[in-house]
C-alpha cells in the first residue's frame, strides 16, 4: 500500500539554508516526509542527483492589468502563469491597480475576474494605490489588509499612479499602523518631465534617450527621499526594482543608520546595459523600461548588493508588451518619442534561469542565496511564509527539479508567454528545471504543459515576517 501520493527521490535538496540529499515525501499536495529510502507511493519521480529546490515566487510582475490610452498588456493570468511555470516559479503577485477616483475595493473585484479559471498555479495579490482618499485610508485598507492583502506599491512617478510626499506619508502611517509592507518605485517625476522636455526639444526622441531622461540621479533622489518618509514615520519600506550603483549607495547609506530598508532588483540590470537601447531605428523599443538598465559598472553594483545582502528579492518585473502591435509598443507609431512607449519587458519565464546562471553557475552567489532571493525571502515578507517558499514538513509541495549543468539558449521560440520577443534573445544560460510541481502535482515536465487552466488557488497573505537587511 502507497504511503504517499509521490515520492521524489535521491534529490539533492537546496533551501535558503542548508543543502542536502534526501527523498521528499508528498501527500494531498504538502511535503509530508523527508528522509532516505521512503516508503512506496503512487508515483517515484527520480531526481537523479540534480538540484530540488522551492518552487520560484515572483513578487513583482503584471498580469492583465488595466491600462490608460489604450495600451495592453500582452499577458493575462493564463499565459503568465504559463510562463511562469515553465521557468521553475510556482506561486505569482502581480498587481490590483486602483485607477484615479476609484476604490482599491473595486480594483480588486476586477482582478479577482480577470484571473478567474485561468491561473495554473497559485497567486495572490498586491495592491497598487494611487488616490489614497481619506475613505481609501480610514476604510478600504484596513480592510483589505485583514482579508489577505497585506503589501501595496506606490509610485514617485507616471503621471497617472504617483503620489506626493504627503499622500506617501500618509500611506506608510497606514500601513505602520496596521502592520503591512509599502513597496516604492523611486524616481524623481519632476526632473524625469523636465529632462524628458529638454530632449525633446533638442530632437532626442529614439528609444535610447529614455536611458538618458531617466538618469541614475533620478533614482538616487527618489530612492534618498523613500528612505527619509520611511525613517519619519518608523516603518520598513521595499524599494522595487533597484537599477544602479547610486540607489545601492543609499541603502547601504540607511541602513547604516539602523533604518530597516528592504531592496528588490532584476534580471534586466543584472544581464542589460543601456547599450540595449541604442539599436538602429526603433529596435531600441524592446529595452524601454523604467528604470532603465544602466552602465556596466552599475550592473556590478547590482551583483555585489546580491553577493552582500543589499537586496533581499529578485522579482521579474514582468510588464509584457508585443512589439510589433498597435496596443504594444508600436501604439504611436515606429517614430514614436520615447516618452510615449509604454514602459516594461517581458521576464517572467526567464527571471529563474538566468539569475541561476549568471549566479549560481558563474560562481558569483552559492545555491542557499539563489534560494532566498527567488523565493524563500519573498515568502517571508509577503506573508506567505512557511507555507510557501521552502522545503520542510508541513509546507506545500511547490518544487522545481533543476539540471544545474543543462545549457539552454533563450530565443523567444521556446518561450511560453504572450509576447512577440524577449530581450534576452540569444543568451546562453546553464541550469534549468526541467520539471515543475505545485501543490504536488507535476504543472511543467521536459517542456510540456500537464496542468489545467484555473488549478491555481489565491492565497491570502498573513503580514509581513522579518527578513534581515
């Protein structure tokens, strides 16, 4: 008689602390068993020696997200999670956007109808607030973070979604009060307007001068003036997609002063330079984020605040927009000024292995750190923690079998989303899972997809637990 649902055997199993060789036991979806030569189950998956490691956790992609001026995303919660899944990540958090003059209530009504029957593995939400409302503070909030919303993100920037200082302050007292996390895209929007118009009037207008409008004094400010709100008013902050070496400083600088500043960066500043974006015509489009990826020595920045504990997440960013589409990145034409694409990269697919390879494979951080910065830490400070993010008893069994020594060049062919390119075409990476398991059923195998639209479940988010910075 089975003694479990699946066994999977002679794993080398890697968590944010330890590495080990064991058998992991599953039974109704949780890791139920640790240990050599488990008992019979229904089905024996053998790891062969490779790396089984927890699921991936990407805290910062968007899905299906409303936009202003007609612009679309390219992926909804099917193929992100798609995606997702087929680059070793079991559980994503994309983002309920409040629009202006409307309630965080009703943005995330429409999120949760956006997402219904399609997601093939688990996801929560964070909220986007961007007209904190004294209703919005006093009622809506509070309430949503007792329900399992227990992380937002403001903006410093885009003239639809920023808040002032007082609306910031006002919104981390909040989220002091009632014990949630405040994540911050730092940059100065009023220099960004003023640079962006002396480009254009000198005719700077290609895809390479949003890298120049958006320089790494920019962030610096912003990030600077984040930490302050967050000192004055005594309460952590995650500051979201750190680029460069200036925004590395300041943290550096904060907590030096005993300031609990947490910090996520990206694929795309750890692998991309602002070379990107200078392509002839309008190929430079397809590296438009913001911030922007910036110089070689800023991308070394990046990687010696992931080998030193600067950052705690490495998140996709994924905001996916097809290239050659009338709703994507051509929505005002090929000659459009940089100031009117839509800013965002494709990345969730590929967020897992190329962090495993420039990282792990490359020697420049061990296995343990690769665990915690793609899920574990994630889990820990967006209230999804024990249950996700790690390999022990009692937790789910989201999995990822990797082949650390499998080399995989990344073309947009054998990727599972819904754009029309990927900015790392042609990149070589080595290490890559080869198999794909959520809730103790296999999702992704050698490829393939076996799970079914809409198997994902929402997870309700507890309050944030601590992560060292």
């Amino acid at each position: 008689m089975a003694e479990f649902d699946m066994v999977i055997r002679n794993a080398v199993v890697g968590t944010a602390a330890d590495i080990f060789h064991a058998d992991i036991g599953i039974s109704d979806g949780v890791i139920t068993a640790l240990g050599r030569r488990l008992g019979p189950a229904r089905r024996d998956l053998d790891a062969g020696g490779r790396y089984v490691l927890p699921g991936g956790i990407d805290t910062h992609c968007h899905f299906d997200q409303p936009m202003r001026d007609t612009v679309t995303l390219a992926d909804d919660f099917l193929s992100g999670t798609v995606s997702a899944a087929h680059g070793g990540t079991t559980t994503v958090v994309p983002f309920a956007c409040q629009l202006q003059g409307q309630s965080v209530r009703a943005a995330v009504e429409d999120y949760h109808r956006r997402a219904a029957d399609k997601p093939v593995i688990d996801y929560a939400f964070h909220l986007i607030v961007s007209d904190p409302t004294e209703h919005v503070l006093r009622d809506e909030l509070p309430a949503l973070i007792r329900e399992g919303y227990s992380s937002f993100k403001i903006y410093m920037t885009y003239e639809t979604l920023k808040l002032d200082d007082r609306q910031i302050i006002s919104v981390l007292a909040l989220a002091r009060r009632e014990g949630a996390l405040v994540m911050v895209h730092a940059e100065n929007s009023d220099c960004i307007a003023w640079l962006t118009a002396e480009l254009e009037k000198a005719g700077k207008t290609r895809p390479f001068f949003h890298a120049v409008s958006r320089p790494l004094a920019v962030e610096r400010e912003g990030t600077h003036r984040a930490i302050t709100m967050s000192e004055i008013v005594d309460v952590p902050i995650l500051l979201v997609h750190v680029s460069g070496a200036d925004a590395v400083e300041q943290i550096r600088w904060a907590r030096g002063r005993g300031l609990h500043i947490l910090a996520e960066t990206c694929p795309q500043y750890l692998v991309l330079t602002s070379d990107h974006l200078d392509q002839p015509g309008f190929e430079g489009a397809k590296y438009v984020c913001s911030p922007p990826p910036r110089d070689a020595a800023s991308q070394q920045a990046v990687w010696n605040g992931l080998t030193s504990g600067v950052f705690q997440v490495v998140s996709s960013d994924h905001a996916a927009f097809r290239f050659d589409d009338p709703r994507g990145k051509k929505r005002h034409g090929i000659d459009a000024p940089f100031a009117k694409l839509p800013n965002g990269l494709p990345g969730v697919e590929t967020r897992l292995p190329l962090l495993f390879s420039e990282g792990v494979s490359k020697g420049r951080i061990d296995l343990p750190t690769f665990v915690a910065l793609a899920a574990t830490n994630a889990a820990k400070l967006y209230g999804l923690y024990p249950r996700k993010g790690t390999i022990a008893v009692g937790s789910d069994a989201d999995l990822a079998i990797w082949n650390k020594d499998r080399e995989v060049v990344i073309t947009n062919e054998i990727l599972h989303h819904n754009c029309d390119y990927t900015p790392y075409e042609g990149m070589r990476v080595r290490g890559w899972p080869e198999v794909v398991i959520s809730r103790g059923e296999v999702v992704v195998e050698e490829g393939k997809l076996l799970a079914q639209p809409g198997r994902g479940q929402f997870l309700r988010c507890d309050r944030p637990r601590p992560v060292p910075a």
